[in-house]
C-alpha cells in the first residue's frame, strides 16, 4: 500500500517493497519495467514527489547505503509510526542513463538529486555520509558524480 507522508519539505508517496508504483492518470517518466526490477531493491524504495501543485508527480527514488533494514521502515511506514528518524540515511535519487566518460559505456543508474526539498533539513551532513559509487562497473575507472547505485550491472 503506497503511503503519503510528509517528513519536512514536499510531501511524497512511499511505495514499500513489492508495491507496483501506480496512481493511474497521476505519474509520468515512469517505465513499468523498470519499476519492476526496482520493486524489492534491497537499498532502494521508490517515491513519487509533485515538485509543483499544477505539475504531475514524478518518480524518484529513495537510497540507504547505510545498511538501513528496509523491510523494517517498510513496517513502520505502514503502521503509521514512521518518523525522519527512519529515513536519517536516506537520499533522494533520480534514476536515469548515462555515459561513462572513460569507456563510452551506457549505464542505468541512480544519482543523487538535491534539488528535490524532501528529506532536505540536513542535506550536507547526508551527503558527505552517504556511500558513492565512483567506479564504473564496466571498465573500473573513475564514473560520474554522485551515482548511488548501478542499476544494470552485474
């Protein structure tokens, strides 16, 4: 069951672990096959945010590289008893493709997105926190900022 909540900043809805991410007529740059694949990612939640009341919402995605029980936040948001505690290690990713600038690989990634104003009351401290991938997983050289998470590498 998707849950709307509202933790400071915009609020969004938090779809758990194995909820499809649909509000019919109500989201866009959505793919339902990624959104399978992203469904019970052990690191990842996906979210919907309205950065704009006339403006439909958008798909996002939250990380935890902190080794956040996700199934526990998944209870907790589901009762009802969740609080900005629950998402302490979290940022806010948009997922998207791009270009290794060493090997011209293309990747389907996670990338931090701060420009988003949900979850963003300790923003800094967040970030210099939160563990990046830096490599590429193709050819192992230094890839773009701010990548969460390889979403189509082995």
């Amino acid at each position: 069951m998707a849950v709307t909540l509202d933790l400071g900043g915009a609020p969004f809805v938090y779809f758990p672990a194995g909820e499809p991410l649909a509000i019919p007529g109500e989201v866009v740059n959505s793919d339902p096959l990624e959104d399978r694949s992203l469904i019970d990612h052990p690191r990842l939640r996906r979210i919907l945010v309205r950065v704009h009341p006339s403006m439909p919402a958008l798909p996002y995605v939250l990380h935890w590289s902190d080794g956040s029980d996700l199934h526990a936040v998944d209870d907790r948001v589901i009762s009802g008893v969740v609080d900005a505690k629950d998402f302490h290690g979290a940022l806010v990713a948009e997922v998207r493709s791009v270009v290794c600038r060493n090997c011209a690989a293309i990747l389907r990634v996670a990338v931090a997105e701060t420009a988003i104003s949900i979850l963003s009351g300790n923003l800094a401290p967040r970030i210099a926190e939160h563990e990046f991938r830096r490599n590429c997983p193709v050819c192992g050289e230094r890839s773009i900022p701010h990548v969460v998470e390889y979403l189509d590498a082995a």
